[in-house]
C-alpha cells in the first residue's frame, strides 16, 4: 500500500508498544512524529524508531499540514482534550478507548467532529475482531444469550471505562438498544451481575475483577430459534445446531445420534500466517487498516465511530450509578 500523507502517534506506553506499534509496523504506516511527555524520552525515539522524530510539542504535530492522521494513547484521562485539540485542527484521530470519561464529553466530542473535516475512530477491537462479524451475520431469531467477562484485580484505574468498556461496547453492538432489568454489584464493586433486554431478546451478563489474571475468561452463548453460538475470546464460534421435536418431543431424546457442531471460526496457533496472528483476530489488524484507508481517502469503514458509541456509554453511566 502506498501513503500520501504521513502519520502521527501520541502515547508510548504498555499497550501501544505490544498491540499498535506492531501492526502500524507490519501496514508499513509513515510515521513522522512520536509524542511523549519528557524530553529524555523524546531524544531516545531516534534509537528506538528510525526515521521518525520524537517531540514534547502536540502543537507542532498539530500544525503540520503533512499529518492527516493521528493515533493517541495515552493515559484515558488525557484523552477527551486530545481529541478535541486534533478535530479542533481537523485531524483524522483514532483514540484508544476510552475516548472520554462521560456520555456528556462523548456528545461533545461528536458535535465538534460535526464541525471539523476530521473523523475519529475509536479503538473498541472487538467490533472488527473476525469472530464478531460472523456473529453478527448470523444472528437471526435470538431468544437469550450469556456473556460472562473476568480477569483479576484492576486498581490502578477505572475497570468499567479502562476493561469493562470491551465487553459493553460489544453488547450493544450486536444487540441494540437495551433496557435495564437490574444491576448488581458486589459489595466492592469487583463484581457486575447484569440483566438487559433488547426488544425481545433477553440477556444477562458478568463482569468482574475478582477472578484472577492468570486464568481471565470472556465467553459469549447465544441461544437461537434454529441452534446455539459459543465465542470465546475473540479466538473460536462454534454453532450447535437443535434438532428439533417429533410430535412435541424432543428428537435428541428419541434418536441417539452424535451432535453436530459447526465450526465458524478458530484460530490455528500452529500455522503462523496473519490470519491466525491474535493481533489479527482480536481486531487490532483491521481497526487500523480501516483507519488508515479512512485518512488515505480509500474505501475505509469506520465501524466505531463516535456517534456508535451512544449506547454503549449509556451502559456505562448505568453501571455507575449503581442501576
């Protein structure tokens, strides 16, 4: 792919160096300038990234016609006025999430977008992970589904807008709207039992911080008129089919016959290809890729705008306040 402009990155942190780097690296993005905040580490980016200048001065990013895009992560409470700054000099921005803190900077943020030629993408993989596109291809007739989502502790920050945004966001993008039929948090807030209905489907939920980080566990179940969708992980979706009743019967309890199961999606650890690269299947390959096409004027789509994130932000402020 060639490039007509050239590219900014704001942030140099744990998950910028293991997830976006990376794929910025293997799309061969033109990088210019690397933000960071003290002039030591400004200095060091020529060791460590050729060819691209480190700087202490988001000015000078911002007011260098060359840069049409600019990627920002960095701690989430700078980024509401990150992004502000870059649409304010009509930037093409994709933010890590969180892009804010609040529903009422997220409307901001999308009325200033109104008014900038800028766009910004928000960083929520799992709305281009592959897994989630099949699902969504497939989702027909859906009675209830399950979502449970837990890793260990979080407490250096905000686990519903810093972890508990992933599993919302991905809710609410294939569900729809919702209404709330209860929350429950434990008594140290570690723990959400959630109940949503979206039209007539029924779902419930658990988040949670208080398993542990040596075993976390994300699994989606989906039950459907014609069978059952299992995901996990962004990595697997297996459908079971139903088999359905004779005579108001059962046919399973009848007929004793293997169950089939359809595999849909599996990642192949074995075959080192793209493909099967976590990075690719956890979304992070095509969220940029998307971006990129978006600010090089090509057939880019942006699957998480900010105006997608409406109500998943409703969610959020629900959880916040106790229900």
């Amino acid at each position: 792919m060639t490039y007509q402009h050239k590219y900014a990155f704001v942030g140099i942190g744990n998950h910028s160096i293991h997830n976006l780097y990376p794929v910025i690296d293997y799309l061969k993005v033109p990088l210019k300038y690397i933000v960071v905040k003290t002039q030591k580490n400004a200095q060091s980016i020529g060791d460590s990234f050729n060819g691209i200048e480190g700087t202490t001065d988001l000015n000078k990013v911002l007011n260098d016609p060359s840069i049409k895009g600019i990627f920002i992560c960095a701690s989430p409470q700078a980024h509401f006025e990150l992004v502000k700054k870059s649409l304010q000099h009509n930037k093409y921005v994709f933010v890590e999430k969180p892009p804010c803190t609040t529903k009422d900077e997220l409307l901001e943020l999308i009325a200033l977008e109104k008014k900038s030629t800028g766009i910004c993408t928000v960083g929520l993989q799992k709305r281009y992970a592959p897994t989630t596109a099949l699902l969504k291809k497939h989702l027909t007739h859906v009675i209830t589904y399950n979502y449970r989502f837990v890793t260990g502790a979080y407490p250096e920050g905000d686990s519903i807008l810093d972890i508990f945004i992933h599993p919302l966001d991905l809710i609410t993008n294939l569900f729809g709207t919702f209404t709330i039929k209860s929350i429950l948090p434990t008594y140290n807030k570690g723990t959400y039992l959630i109940h949503l209905k979206h039209a007539d489907i029924v779902g419930t939920i658990e988040l949670s911080t208080d398993y542990t980080w040596k075993n976390p566990a994300e699994t989606l179940v989906v039950n459907t008129h014609k069978g059952i969708y299992r995901m996990k992980n962004s990595e697997t979706l297996y459908f079971e089919k139903k088999t359905g009743n004779l005579l108001s019967i059962p046919i399973e309890k009848i007929i004793n016959r293997h169950q089939s199961i359809e595999i849909l999606f599996d990642r192949n650890s074995f075959n080192p290809i793209r493909d099967n690269n976590q990075l690719y299947t956890s979304g992070y390959v095509d969220e940029i890729q998307q971006f990129i096409q978006l600010c090089e004027n090509r057939n880019g789509k942006n699957k998480s705008a900010l105006s997608d994130l409406l109500l998943t932000y409703d969610l959020i402020t629900h959880l916040k306040n106790g229900g």
